[in-house]
C-alpha cells in the first residue's frame, strides 16, 4: 500500500478524470480493505478532523457591550448620569454598578447557555460508514481521512468528498452545493479533466444526500478542503437564544419603558409645580420643593418602575430549562421549539425505535403445518422455542431447524456487544432471526463453517427477498428469504413437518399471514432449493421458479413500557397521539392497541392509498378520530401535518428517514432520532432525541411548560414591587411628602434581593400537575387578566406596607427618617419572603415529604437558599455600618425585627387570595 504524501494531493479538478484503480494507488489506498488503521491515524495527525471552521464568534467584549442594549437598562443609565450631572457621586456610581452587574450577569448566564447548546451539538456528531483494515466500522465523520473506503446508503449524508469506485442505482441530492434541483444519477466511470463540477457524475461531494442506491467511494478531500468547505454560502449554525418569551419581553420592556418614563415626566412635572408654587410646607413629614428633590424623585420613581433583575432571571431560567432537556435525552437545535413543544396539541410520531423498543424479536414460526411460540425478547439469546406448551424436540421437528436455518444462512447482519448492550450491526430484523436460531442452538459461525456460502443475491425492494447459494450434504442449495407474496409467488409445492414435499394451500398460507399481522407481528417467508453440482454461482432466474416453502417467522417490535405511560400522559394532558409509519396498516393498528392509543375505544387505520383518495375536507373530517395512517409516502406525510395545521392544531412531527423531511420542515416542532435518524431527518429538525424514545417527546413537552410556568413565576414575583415601589414614589411627590423609600435602597431591593429569590424558581421542578392541563394557547399574553389581577393586588399590598410602615415608623420616632425608611423597607422583605413561598412548591414539597411521597423533593434547596440568602443580605443592609452611610439605612433592634416580621404576615391570607384567582402551578 502506497503512502500518500500531502504535496503530492491532486487537485479537485483531476480525481474524476483518474480510473478508480488509479485513484486507489494516488490515494495509497485498497478498493477491498480501505487503510490500516495506523495509516489513518498518521493522516488524522497530518490532515486534521474532518469538520468544517464554523463562522467566527462574536468577540467577548461586544457580547458584554450588548448587554447594555436594553431599553430599560439604557434609562438607568441615563438616571446614573442625572445623578452625576447632580453630583450625587455616590447614588450615581451605585446605578451605574446595577446596571454593570446585570450585564455581568447576562453575558455570563448567555456565555455559558451558548455553550452548553454547542457542546450539546457537538455530541450529535455525523457517523459514517467505511471499511479499514478490512473490517466494516461506523465512526465519526470526524475521523475520515482523505484514502478510506466510505459505504454509502440511501438517506446517508456525504460524509466528505469522494472518488465513487462501485455504483449501484446511486442518486444523490447535490442542490446545496450545484443548485440542481433533482438528484443526480451517479456512476464510476472516469470523466473529461474538464468535466464541470455540477456534471462530474463519479463523484459524490460533502453536503450531499443520498436519495437512493448504494456505492463505495474513496475520500479525496476533507473538511474545509472540500467544495463545500470552500463556498462562502456556508449556514451558520450557531443556534440562537432568542425565543417567542424572549421576543415578548423584549416588547413588554419597550411599553413598560413608555410608563416609566410617562410616569418620570409626571412626577418631575408635580415637583416642579410645587417648587414654583411652594405648595409644601415645613410641616412635619413634608419636604420643601426643590429642582434636585424633583429630579431626585423622579429618578426614585423611574428606578422602582424598572424591573432590573429581571432580564437576568430570564436568561437563567431559559439556560436551566436547555440543560435539563439535554439531560432528559432532547437535544435542542432551535430554541423556539422548547416553548411550541409546550404548547403542542397533537404529536404525529413514527412507530419503530420511538414508541417501540426497535429490537425485533421472533414471537411465532410457523412451519411443517406447526405454530410454535418462542419466549424472550430483545436480543439476548434468553428464551426458548415450545410446542403446545412443552419445549421443542428439534430432532423430531427438522423443517422447523431448517427454517431457523435459513435465517441465519440469508442474513447480512451480526450481534455485538456495545456499552454493555447487544445491538444488532445491520437490520433489526436480520437481528431477530439470528436470536431465534440461537434459541435452537444454532450459531452464525457454526453454520458459516458447515454450510460455506458460494454465492448471494443482496435484498432489494423491486424483487423483495435475498437469496444464498451454500454448499451443503445434498449439494449446492438456495436458500430465499423474503416477503410472503414475493416467495410464494415463486412456491408451488411445501415441506411438511417430516420433511416431505406436498402441494401448496397458498389461500390458508395467506389466512394464517393475515392472522399473524392482526397480533402486530411482521412475517417473513422462507423456502430453499437445490440447484445442480457444482454451481458456484446464482441469478434471478434461478429465483423465478422451483422454490419449496418452508415456512414463516412472525416477529414484533415489542412497544416500549416508558413509551406507553408516556403516550398516556399526552393524552392526559390534552395532547393527541397519532402514528404516521410506513408499516402495513394491520400491525400498525395492533401495536397501536397495545399503546392504548385507541380513541371512542377503537384504532381507526388510513392507509397511504384511502388518504391519497380523500379531498381536503374528508380528510379533515377524518382526523379528529384517526388514530393510525400506514403506508404513507413523503407527501401525504406533508400533506396530513398541513391538515392538522389548517384545523389550528400546533404540530409536533417524529421521524428519521429521508422521506420525513418535508413533514419535519413543515411541523412547528420537527423531532428527529439522534440514534437511527439520517442526516437529512436531523437537519430538518427543530429538536433530536438522542434516545430515540418517545417518553422523550413527552418530557421535552413537560420541560417547555415548566420554562414557561416558571418566567410566569419571576413576573408574578418581581413585577408587584415595582408597581408597589412606585405607587408610593408617586403619592409621596403628590402630598409633597419625604420618600419612604430612596432611589439606591430601591436598586437594592430590585437587583440584589429581587434576583437573590426570584433566581431559584427558575430551578423549580415540574409540577405535579404540569401533564395534567390542557395545551396552553400559543397567543396567550404573558400578562392574562388574572395575572394582572394578582400582580395589581399584591403591589397595592406592597404600597400600603411600605407607605404604612414608614409613616407609622416616622410618627413613632420623630427626626428618624433613616430608621423609618429601613422598617419600611424590611417590612416589604419580610411579606416578599411569605409571597415566594406562597408561588413555589417548596411547602406542598414538604407537604409530600412528611406523607412518605420522596418523589416531590427536587427545587426545596434552591427555594431555601434564595430565602436563607435574602435574609442575610437584608441583615447586612441594616446592621453594617459602612452599608448604612451607602444606603441611609439604620440598625433595628430585636423588637423593630418582629414587627417588620409581624408586617409581613398579612401577605398569607392575599397570597391565599391571588392564588385562587390566578393558580400559580
């Protein structure tokens, strides 16, 4: 094997017009067993990975720099400048530190959010299929380098460009790189240097999806050395933050800034008034009027309106939700998706690998006139074949042997061991028939050595069955593995259960297929036939006649038990299941049973061919109750997604195959497989399941509605002490009064303590109830008339404790007015401290704790260590004396403690209020 110098590399103008034994010596390579793996490793080195240089990031400093671009942060900012201008230093630099904080905040929560997605995305790596050191692999597409022999399927992505070396009816979508529309029918044959890239037929280039067909082909170019490493049209596919909450936020904070700066000029216009008019007097707890006062409560005004806290809260609370849903095995492509996933209403998902096990197992093997049942499942060879009830006797049942045998001998697959499971490297059906013979004994390297193959015709789906040719006792033998109707077509005579051949019943074949499909079982057909001695070779015709039946192995793929309680909670939660798959419509409707997926206590099945028949109208009248479409094509898959689209329904979409990509595009949430997903399925996908699984599906659905609930939770919390802040700003600069509260103890209350206990319900977990509610409407306002019910009563609740508590302090305690500003201020701490638990699930967690239930204990800690945190800070607020000169706070005493706690107890009885008008969970 040559070595392939890197100086020596052709150019991509002159690999198509090289023969492919000339490219197999350029490149140092085999047509047969590829490189050795120690020749591979050299060119990784030497090479580099096989992956694309995404586009640059935007540097660090900018991202903090956005942080800034706020419309509510850019008004503190010019506060933080009026108050410079007033030469306020101190109450200046603290605004601008809050504003300095919140960014470090964001751009801290955005960084480490940004990057958990991409580590995210880098663990959904492309695999590809190649041959090295003679021996079939699936690695990394990471890990080709120019010289390996790549396999390439339908519905494969072109893992790098390569030199095609064998062809078989190959298409491959090439529109991302040539802009041809229709796929391009390949070949190896060596073309013109010449030849345009759009027409260099022997060659199949990175981006490009396989369509149909199979070939080999050797890597001539990888990474950003291939012709779709040099475009500049390269996607980026950074994945984006921005969200429909983030959106709306974004155009809440443009109408909140609007109020807050009407309500700015409002209070600047009162205190202008009453400083030309001298309207207040020295009286006691009123201030005289003055340009500064004026600016001053203005600034106290537009400080408490901004919800500064909260833009922090938001990032947090949208970074938990993506790593919780990654570690529930969902993948997030596009962040939107998680909310529409949350409102989903109908979820249409494929059957196989989602909601079954995707691990074919054999249930019944008709043969000789015999049913027998085999146990076990999956593909551990634990189980056994039995005959009325008693194990089988194999000596007294050989057609029964026979039949197990030829579904070892007509197999293209074998059982491995990988992370501790067995998976089958190939069909999973392939993977079934290898399970039941070795329940008979039978071993694929035994019967290799016994019966050696000479000769194999590959399965394809215009003959449907594979057929080998093996030397045995009795001479040259073809054994025919296939669909019932393809075999027997072909079948005139069968085996009975001694071996002998007797004409063939095909109707009560057919009746007993028929009955075997209505239990969910797949059916394979099997029969043999001698050819003359020495044959070493077969053909089709030798197919076409002459076969003798042997029998039938009926198998299922048994529905996964997590998949089933999972489609229950859907259904639960108001979210229609239906299956979309291209199985026949019998064992579909069955499988679909045992999902307990039936609707009015019945599976109603479409078939492909009923759809394609239907007008618009009739199949919209037929979708409320279908349960089951089968053997559907590409674009009635599209065709079904847009009908439930048109009825209002918000669409979640499964599927892995190439053939599912319209649909995936055309759903609001596109799902694809992570394991068993093509390429082309993943990029048309909003979300990956790395599980395959649907209990996925439904727990992405539980994170998306948690997200929401709790930001629901942050603006219930936060939003009250703004209004209730500012309510008391104003009345104070209307009755010419002293604030009860100053600008910087406003700042604190907002960033420092508002995010010290709003940030832990961005951990709260789903609640109990979350599966339990209908879809929420995709419209509906972040701010619902009940939300603004709770929200208007707990700020009039806020006002009056602070408004109350600062008068009374004040009359208690003449000339105080620091001591009176800190009560009021603790006093509202203290009922913030009873709201948060009123909105959390820490209490009904511990409600459940002490009833034995351990199953409600996630969120308490971060709940208790918000409230541990506040009261801490609150001590220090009051108690430290460098805090005090910063903040005009003063000491309180034991008592002065108990009655700001004594304030706050009435929070409980309007908490108890405002939950049954808006629920919080």
């Amino acid at each position: 094997m040559q070595t392939m110098n890197k100086s020596s590399e052709l150019t991509s103008q002159e690999w198509h017009s090289l023969s492919a034994q000339e490219v197999v010596n350029q490149l140092g390579s085999s047509n047969e067993e590829g490189l050795t793996t120690d020749l591979a490793n050299q060119r990784l080195k030497e090479f580099g990975p096989n992956e694309l240089t995404g586009k640059k990031a935007q540097p660090l400093w900018l991202k903090f720099v956005l942080q800034f671009n706020q419309p509510l942060i850019l008004i503190l900012l010019v506060a933080g400048a009026v108050e410079a201008f007033l030469e306020e230093w101190p109450n200046a630099w603290v605004i601008w530190g809050v504003t300095i904080i919140n960014a470090i905040i964001g751009f801290l929560q955005e960084w480490k959010a940004e990057g958990a997605i991409a580590a995210l995305a880098k663990a959904v790596t492309t695999e590809a299929t190649l041959i090295r050191d003679g021996n079939k692999q699936r690695i990394s597409s990471t890990e080709l380098v120019p010289g390996d022999l790549v396999l390439l399927n339908s519905g494969d992505k072109v893992p790098a460009d390569l030199r095609l070396i064998q062809v078989k009816n190959l298409q491959i979508d090439e529109s991302g790189l040539t802009g041809e529309s229709v796929p391009v029918e390949k070949n190896s044959e060596s073309l013109n240097t010449e030849t345009a890239l759009a027409e260099r037929i022997n060659m199949a280039y990175a981006g490009g999806l396989v369509t149909f067909g199979q070939a080999q082909g050797l890597v001539v170019a990888t990474g950003n050395n291939t012709e779709t490493g040099k475009i500049s049209q390269l996607i980026d596919q950074r994945t984006n933050l921005t969200t429909p909450l983030t959106r709306k936020f974004n155009k809440f904070s443009k109408v909140w800034m609007t109020l807050v700066l009407g309500l700015g000029a409002l209070t600047v216009a009162v205190a202008f008034h009453n400083y030309y008019n001298n309207e207040a007097s020295e009286t006691f707890g009123n201030v005289q009027p003055s340009i500064a006062g004026a600016l001053e409560a203005a600034i106290a005004l537009i400080v408490s309106a901004i919800p500064e806290g909260l833009p922090a809260v938001v990032t947090v609370t949208l970074a938990v939700g993506v790593n919780r849903m990654a570690r529930r095995h969902a993948i997030v492509r596009k962040l939107p998706a998680v909310e529409t996933l949350g409102g989903a209403t109908v979820i249409c998902s494929d059957k196989t690998g989602t909601l079954t096990e995707n691990q074919m197992t054999v249930q019944e093997i008709h043969a000789g006139g015999q049913k027998y049942y085999v146990t076990g499942q999956g593909y551990a060879p634990e189980g056994e074949i039995s005959l009325n009830d008693s194990p089988v006797d194999f000596q007294q049942n050989p057609i029964l042997l026979e039949c197990l045998r030829a579904g070892l001998l007509c197999n293209d697959s074998h059982i491995e061991e990988k992370d501790g499971n067995l998976v089958v490297v190939g069909d999973p059906t392939e993977g079934a028939l290898i399970v039941a013979a070795n329940k008979a004994g039978l071993t694929p390297e035994a019967i290799a050595e016994e019966l050696p193959k000479l000769d194999v015709i590959p399965f394809e789906s215009e003959f449907q069955y594979m057929a080998t040719l093996h030397e045995t006792p009795d001479g040259p033998t073809i054994y025919v593995k296939g669909s019932v109707e393809s075999l027997l077509k072909r079948c005139t005579q069968i085996f009975n259960r001694q071996g002998e051949v007797i004409p063939l019943d095909a109707d009560a074949l057919h009746q007993e297929v028929e009955i075997m499909a209505e239990q969910g079982l797949r059916v394979l057909a099997f029969a043999k036939k001698s050819v003359s001695p020495g044959r070493n070779d077969i053909d089709r015709p030798d197919i076409d006649e002459g076969l003798i039946f042997m029998g039938l192995q009926g198998m299922i793929d048994p529905p996964r038990p997590e998949a089933i309680a999972a489609v229950a909670a859907c259904q639960n939660a108001g979210i229609q299941v239906k299956m979309i798959t291209g199985d026949h419509a019998t064992t579909a409707a069955a499988i679909a049973r045992r999902m307990g997926m039936e609707k009015n206590g019945r599976v109603q099945a479409f078939t492909g061919t009923q759809i394609g028949d239907m007008d618009d109208q009739t199949l919209a009248n037929n979708l409320e109750d279908s349960v089951v479409f089968a053997r559907v094509a590409p674009e009635q898959k599209l065709r079904l997604v847009e009908a439930l689209q048109a009825r209002g329904e918000i669409v979640a979409m499964t599927g892995d195959g190439v053939n599912d990509a319209p649909a995936l595009k055309q759903a609001d949430v596109g799902i694809a497989m992570g394991g068993a997903g093509t390429e082309v399925a993943k990029e048309s996908a909003d979300i990956i399941l790395t599980d395959d699984n649907f209990a996925s599906i439904e727990a992405a659905v539980e994170e998306g509605r948690t997200v929401y609930s709790n930001l629901v939770k942050a603006i219930s919390f936060i939003l009250p002490v703004n209004l209730g802040e500012s309510m008391t700003v104003l009345l104070s600069v209307l009755l010419g009064r002293y604030l009860p509260i100053e600008a910087l103890q406003i700042l604190w209350l907002n960033m420092l303590n508002s995010i010290t206990m709003t940030v832990p319900l961005s951990f709260e977990p789903k609640s109990p109830r979350v599966m339990e509610k209908p879809p929420r409407n995709p419209s509906e306002s972040l701010l619902s008339p009940d939300r603004i019910k709770r929200i208007g009563i707990i700020a009039v609740y806020n006002w009056i404790v602070i408004f109350g508590m600062f008068e009374w302090s004040l009359r208690t305690h003449p000339d105080q007015l620091a001591l009176a500003r800190t009560i009021a201020v603790q006093s509202l701490v203290s009922g913030r401290i009873f709201y948060l638990l009123s909105i959390s699930q820490l209490l009904p967690n511990l409600i459940a704790k002490m009833k034995g239930n351990r199953t409600s204990q996630k969120g308490a800690p971060a709940i208790i260590g918000g409230i541990i945190g506040a009261v801490v800070l609150q001590i220090l607020f009051s108690q430290v004396p460098l805090l005090n000169r910063i903040f005009q706070t003063a000491p309180l005493n034991l008592t002065q403690w108990l009655i700001c706690l004594a304030a706050g107890l009435p929070m409980i009885p309007v908490a108890l209020l405002v939950n049954r008008l808006d629920p919080p969970n």
